[in-house]
C-alpha cells in the first residue's frame, strides 16, 4: 500500500496505491496523518490506484473528514472504482463523502 | 257475546256504570226487600184482623139472628103453655111470631095426634112469608106427617130445643121448596109431659145472603157447612146440601182442605192459609153459636196481598227503569269524565310514532287527570332526554366498534402474511392461521429470517377481547426487538419475560413457545413457557418434550431452560394454542388432543403433513366438531416444515491463522483463490473477500484477550449452490449477528466507526450464522456462486 501526499492547486492531495486492507490501516492512517492538520484548504484523495478497501480503510477516511470538516475543509474523494465504490454505497459512506 | 263481553272490557265507563248499578240495584232490593217484606207483614195483619172482624160480625149478627129465633121461640112457647086449650090462639100466635120478625122463615106450632080433638090428627099452625103477606094454615096432613120429621123428633130426642140440620122445607101450596134450618123446642103442659114443638125456620139463604153480605174482598166468598160438613152456604150453589166440605177430598186427597174441615166441625175458630182449587187462599173460620155450623171466608191470597203486589211491582219496575236510566247516565257522565284521557292517549300515541316534542294537551285540572298528564309531560321530557343519552351511547358504541374493527385490522396487519412455500425456499415451508374469538384477541404468532436461522414464536395471553390484544401486541413487539440480539430462546424468554413483567400491572401473563431453528443442520433451540408441547409429524405422530416454565409476565426473576431437538428433513412442527385443544361444541365437549393427534395421524398417512394441508385439515376437523357453536377461545395454529436437502459437498479447504491482523492478506489470497476456482464474477468475489476480511478481523481483534495469541480457523466449502466460509475460534463467546444494525443514513458528523464490518457482512453474503458450539464460535458466511458471464 503505497500513499503520496503533496499539494496541487491549492488543495491537498493524497494519493493511494494498493490494497486497504486491515493489515496496512495502521501504518496507512500514519501516512496520511498530515492531512489533520489542513486548514482552509481542500483536501483530494485520489483513489484510482486503490484496488481494495475494507471497513479499517473507511474508518480512516471517516476520521479524516470529520476533523478537517470541523475546520472547514472539503473533502474530495477522487476516481473510485466499481468494488472500492460498492464498499462506500453498502456503508452509506457515498452519502457523507463528495466525489469528483 | 263474546263481543259485549270484549266491549264491557274495553271501556271503563261501561265498567265503573255496571257497577255503580249493580250495587245500588243490590241496595234497592234489600233495602225494599226488607220494606216490602215488612210492609207485607203489616198489609197481611191488617187483612187478617179485617177479616176477623167482618167474621166476628157476622157471627155476632147471625148469633143475634139466632137469639132473636130462640128467644122468640121462648115467648110463644109460654103463650102456648099458658093456653094451651086454644087451637085458633094458636094460629094467632103462629102469625104473630112471624109478623113481628119479617127475617124468619116459617113457624111451625104443631102438636101431638089428637091433641085438639075437634081437629083432628094433625094439627100445625104454619105461618109463611109470602110475598108481602104472611100465610097462615094447618100444616099437617096425610101428605106431610110431621111427627116424623127431625125437627119435631129431634126436641123430644134430645130433650132439649135444638137446633136442626138444615133440609129442604116443601111449601105444598107453592109447590117450592126452601133449605132452611129449624129452632125447635118441645111443649110441655103443666104436667111436664109433651104436647107439641115449636118449630121457627130461618132461611139457609137468607142466612147466606146476611152472611155473605159483608164482603172484606171483592173476591172473597164466605161458607158454612153443618155439623157433618154439609155445605149450606156456598157461592156455589150446586154444591148446596149435596157436597160435604170432603166431597172433593175423596178424588183428591187434601189434607188442608179435610183439616180445615174437623176444625170447622170441632167447633174451632181460626185462620188457615191454604189452597182451595187452585188459589191461594186465606180461610177464617168460626162456628155459629150452639147451631153446630160452622161459617168461614175464604179470601184469596190475590185480594189481600193484589193492591200490595200490584205496587211492589209498580216499585220494582220503577226502581228497575231508574237504574237503566242510571246506567246510560253514568256511562255518558264517565266518558265524558275520561274525555281527557282519550285525548292523552292520542298524544300518546303520537309521542310513540317518533314525535317526542309533541305538545300534551293541558287540561288545566288540579284532580287526577291533572296529574296524570302532568306525570305524562314528565315523563316526555324524560323520555327526549334519555333518547339523546341513547343516540350518544349509541354513536359512541359504534364509533367504538368501528375502533375495534380497526384495532382488529392492525392487530392482523401486525401477523405476519408472507408464508415461505417450496417456491421461495428449499429449506423451509411454513404456515400459520389465527382466527380470534372476537374481533380482537390474545393469541399470537411471529416468525422471521435472520441469517440463516428461522425465529419463530407462538403465545396465548390469559383472556380475551381488547386486554388480550394489547398485551399481545406488546409480546410480539418485544419478541422481535429482544430476539434481534438473542439469538438463543431460552435468554430470549427471559429477556422478555423480565421486560413484561416489569411493566405488568396488569397481573396478565401469557405462554409462550419460542424457537430458533438452524436452517443449514436442522438443529432447533427452544424454550417452552408455560405453553402447549407442539406436534411434531414427521415419522408418526409424537410431541415435543418440553419443560415446564412458567407463563411470561409472571415473576421477573425466573430462569427459563433451554431445550434442543434435531429436526430430521420432511418433519413438521405443529404448534397451536389451546384454543384448538379447548375447541367447544354445543354440547360444551372439548376437541381435545385426542382428536388433534388423530386428524395429524391421518394427514401423514394420505401425506398431507404440509404446513397448509396439515392446518387445512385440522381447522376442517375443529369446524366440523364444533358446529353451530360461537367460538370460545382463539384459534391459533403454525406449521413449519424442514425440507432442506443436504447437497454433496464439491470442495473443502481450509486455513488457519494466527490472531494477528497482518495475516489478512493470507487470508484475502485464500478467498480470492477459492472464488476464482469456482468461477466467481469478480465483483462478486470482490464482496465476497471484504466480507470474509471483516468477519475474520473481528475475530482477530476481540475473540481473544489483548496481547493473548490464538487460532482463527478458516473453512471453505462449497456444492454446487454456493460457498460457506466457516470462521471458528476458542475465544469467548461473541455473537457478530446480534450487534446494533448500522444507521447508514447519519451524517458525517455522527456516523460511527463501530459495526461497519458486520453491516458489510450482512450486505454482501447471502447469510451469515452463528452458532456456540463446544466453546467455539463457529460463525458461517454463506454465499451463492454468482458465475462471471462470459
């Protein structure tokens, strides 16, 4: 699981790589730990590469909105695919989330 | 008659007139009764001291007659013993005797044979009445020797004058002949011996006509007979000196008539009432003198008493009149009275066809009928105050039956509808009937899917009616929300026995039956609470062991036991309440659990133990058995029958990892291997393998206390349906599938992390299934193989 964070027009983008599942959360989440201290910008994941997520990967992303939310910061979820996008639909998260 | 009878019924004014009548008629004749009855005393003793009187009168006339005779007689009898030597002066005397009384008949001075020598034989100076003079000649002769006669005997006879019964008297000269009856008196010379007798007649007529001549009634008639009851003196005058008072007797005995007669010739004076030919009749009777005749009146009872009855009946038809009068008087007075009732009546009448304001007639009147029309406009009001009372009771009953209609419906709706058949299921068939005694009731009966375990519960709440129906729908809501995070019946049941208890003011309880049936192996868990042991029908006919817990709602802090059975393929279980058992017919005979076990008996051997045949039957038995009678309790019944088929097993694999989430990839490797092989479509396979993840993850992180290792055990099976991924682990017990289902719908600040995995779970498998086995969670996701088209 590969995660690429680096800003681009202003908005912060993190780019995942791989597979999300609950053996790589932790040092996931810790790679991405940088977007909770985003203010006044927007924030992108780009989840083209990301083949697999399961509830440990939606935990973090759920964390990561709710606190730069808090600070006014949209979140963007970028290029989804069919299974990753099924995982969100099941959980309701396709609500909660804006796509791009 | 019947019909005057019927008209004296219907009106009271003839009634009350009748009676008025009828006792003052009952007055009047006692009252003149008694007037009468006294008065004829009175007119009765007037007319006997009347007829007395003229009877002593008489008597005294007659006797005065007599004296005069027999003085008479005495005065010429001492002429003629003065001078006794001279014929001619006897003829003066003879003469004398009549000149100076007109009254007397005849007088005979006649004398022995040859006593006037120079006369010859006979000698009799016989002086007669004839016309306006008096004839005086010799009487004796050839033709008439009178010494042969009684009334020259008789005196010598008896030694005394005397006088004779009466005879015929025969005027040769005139040719006549006079009844008369004769004083005579022997004469005596100076030496006492007989010379001759002086014989004086009266007329028995003219006594007649002097006795007769006082009449008291003008139609009575006065009588005298002789001493041997001859008849002198009669108004008939054919009966004269040829009938005796007992001529008639002898034909027709008559003991009055012969009585009255001895009296009369005893010399007995009287009165007699009796019947003389045919007439009441009152006889006074008195003897004349020393002549031994006897004389009496005889007044018919018509005289005395004609004037008294002619005005007692005069009275009668008088009072009887008055009395009709009476009554037409009274009957118009009364109808008149009740002219007002007669009005009340029709207002009455009125009222009763529906116009309650009708207004009463106001009679103004302070009396009876006053009050009674006041009563009635009392009772009017009435009577509109309580038909409103009425009309809102009865809306309000309506709009409470329309409300139990409704409450029936839910109560209904609340049941489930949808019964599982061979279509939509291949490893359970079920059906159930509830037919409540009234519109709602106490009976209940639930059953859901929840993975892969069929929940089903039946109950019985204590009575009926609209408590009963609140309680149930209370256990049955109850029942789903604790069986929701129970998975076992016997924790089920007490969950829900202590959360009904608690709020059981009631003191109401119900049985109950719940049971959890393990779709995949047949297995079924139970807890029986105080409710009847259901059927099973399968390889015969046999009930279900239960134990004996008590009813739910009873006593919060009962534990209830859990059972198990093996439900083999092709079994049905049948449960029902008592209200099949207690079914009642019209004879208060019970259905019983005979006739259930005979009617599911026959249903397995024609091979209907179908849920819907086997409840088909049985409630065509209870119909059948109970006939027209109302249906007491009831009637509940479910059916659920275990068809599933085990399929051959195609595959098994198996995998086993330590409790450490950086195995997942293993893990992910596994199921993706697997699911290929069995040609999944990759999407498929993708929910597949984050289900898989999640469920194993689980398991990893909590089954086992932190930082302690320990095994997951990962089974793949599959036939040709579908795939089974068993998760087993020795970590304490932990159902996945009674966690809180997950809000999807929250929003981002309030979603939670927790239960995603198993929300994810659920979504993505067909079925998942926990169970406790031998310390172990076995915890099984079940899938059917969705083929990649190509």
């Amino acid at each position: 699981m590969n995660v690429t964070i680096q800003e681009q027009d202003g908005n912060m983008v993190a780019i995942l790589v791989g597979n999300l599942d609950t053996s790589v959360a932790a040092e996931t989440e810790k790679a991405m730990s940088p977007l909770y201290n985003v203010e006044g910008k927007n924030i992108i994941i780009d989840c083209t590469g990301l083949a697999y997520i399961s509830s440990a990967g939606l935990r973090i992303f759920l964390s990561i909105l709710q606190i730069t939310k808090e600070k006014g910061c949209h979140v963007y979820i970028k290029g989804i695919n069919d299974n990753v996008r099924a995982v969100f639909t099941i959980t309701g998260f396709s609500n909660i989330f804006e796509f791009v | 008659m019947k019909k005057i009878i019927a008209y004296i019924r219907r009106k009271l004014s003839v009634r009350v007139s009748l009676w008025v009548v009828f006792f003052a008629a009952v007055i009047f004749n006692v009252a003149l009764g008694f007037l009468f009855y006294q008065a004829r005393d009175a007119v009765y003793q007037e007319a006997v001291s009347r007829a007395m009187q003229i009877l002593d009168k008489t008597s005294l006339r007659v006797e005065g007659i007599l004296n005069r005779v027999e003085v008479a007689s005495n005065m010429t009898k001492w002429l003629v013993q003065r001078h006794p030597d001279k014929p001619d002066s006897i003829f003066v005397y003879s003469r004398g005797m009549l000149a100076n009384n007109p009254d007397f008949y005849n007088c005979s001075i006649a004398f022995e044979p040859y006593y006037f020598k120079d006369r010859g034989l006979y000698f009799s100076a016989y002086t007669k009445h004839v016309a306006d003079t008096l004839r005086t000649i010799q009487g004796g002769s050839d033709h008439y020797q009178y010494f042969y006669s009684d009334w020259y005997l008789m005196p010598q006879l008896l030694e005394r004058p005397c006088w004779t019964e009466p005879y015929m008297d025969l005027d040769v000269a005139t040719n006549t002949s006079e009844m008369v009856t004769s004083y005579c008196q022997a004469i005596k010379n100076h030496e006492g011996k007989m010379i001759g007798v002086i014989n004086v007649s009266l007329s028995i007529s003219w006594l007649s006509q002097t006795i007769s001549a006082t009449k008291p009634y003008p139609h009575s008639y006065s009588i005298m007979i002789g001493r041997g009851g001859t008849y002198f003196v009669h108004p008939d005058t054919t009966k004269i000196t040829r009938q005796t008072i007992f001529t008639q007797t002898m034909e027709q005995p008559d003991t009055a008539l012969t009585a009255l007669g001895h009296a009369m010739q005893r010399g007995e004076e009287g009165m007699k009432h009796m019947e003389l030919n045919g007439v009441d009749c009152y006889v006074f009777y008195k003897p004349l003198g020393q002549t031994g005749c006897s004389m009496a009146i005889v007044c018919p009872e018509s005289d005395i008493f004609g004037g008294f009855d002619r005005l007692r009946n005069s009275v009668r038809a008088i009072v009887f009149i008055g009395l009709l009068l009476m009554l037409y008087l009274f009957i118009r007075i009364i109808t008149r009275e009740l002219q007002p009732l007669r009005q009340l009546a029709d207002e009455a009448e009125t009222i009763a066809s529906g116009q309650f304001d009708a207004t009463l007639p106001d009679f103004r009147r302070v009396d009876e009928i006053g009050q009674l029309s006041h009563s009635f406009g009392n009772m009017q009001q009435s009577l509109v105050k309580y038909i409103e009372e009425l009309k809102n009771t009865t809306a309000q009953k309506a709009s409470i039956e329309s409300d139990l209609r409704i409450a029936s419906d839910i109560q209904m709706g609340m049941l489930p509808k949808q019964f599982p058949t061979k279509a939509d299921r291949d490893d359970v068939v079920l059906y159930a009937s509830l037919t409540p005694a009234k519109e709602v009731g106490g009976d209940l009966f639930d059953f859901y899917f929840r993975d892969e375990k069929l929940f089903f519960c039946i109950g019985d709440v204590s009575g009926k009616g609209v408590p009963a129906s609140l309680f149930m729908a209370v256990t049955r809501s109850t029942f789903r929300t604790v069986s929701a995070h129970e998975s076992m019946p016997d924790r089920i049941v007490t969950t829900m026995n202590r959360t009904i208890a608690d709020m059981n003011k009631t003191h109401m309880f119900v049985t109950l039956f719940v049971g959890v049936l393990d779709l995949p192996t047949g297995r079924m868990y139970y807890c029986n609470a105080g409710h009847d042991a259901p059927l099973l029908v399968g390889a015969g006919v046999g009930v279900l062991t239960c134990d004996a817990n008590i009813p739910v709602g009873f006593l919060p802090s009962w534990k209830y036991t859990l059972q198990e059975a093996h439900i083999f393929t092709g079994t049905t279980i049948l449960l029902f309440t008592d209200g099949l058992t207690e079914a009642m017919d019209g004879a208060n005979n019970q259905f019983q659990m005979e006739r259930v076990n005979e009617v599911a008996a026959r249903a397995l051997t024609d091979q209907q133990q179908g849920p819907h045949e086997l409840i088909g039957r049985m409630t065509e038995a209870v119909h059948e058995f109970v006939g027209d009678a109302e249906q007491s309790d009831d009637l509940t019944m479910m059916a659920i029958q275990y068809i599933r088929q085990q399929s051959d097993v195609r595959m098994r694999k198996s995998i086993v990892l330590p409790n450490d989430t950086k195995e997942v990839p293993r893990l992910n490797a596994f199921v993706s291997d697997i699911c290929e092989d069995l040609g999944f479509d990759p999407n498929v396979a993708a929910d597949v393998k984050v289900a898989v993840e999640e469920a194993v993850v689980n398991v990893m992180k909590y089954a086992y206390p932190p930082g302690k290792p320990g095994d997951v055990t990962i089974e793949a099976a599959s036939n040709d349906i579908r795939v089974k991924f068993t998760i087993i682990d020795s970590g304490k017990p932990f159902d996945p599938t009674v966690q809180a289902p997950v809000d999807t719908t929250l929003s981002a600040t309030e979603r939670t992390i927790g239960g995603l995995g198993i929300h994810i779970m659920r979504q993505n498998m067909d079925s998942i299934n926990y169970e406790r086995m031998d310390n172990l969670n076995v915890l099984t996701l079940r899938k059917k193989i969705v083929k990649a088209e190509n």
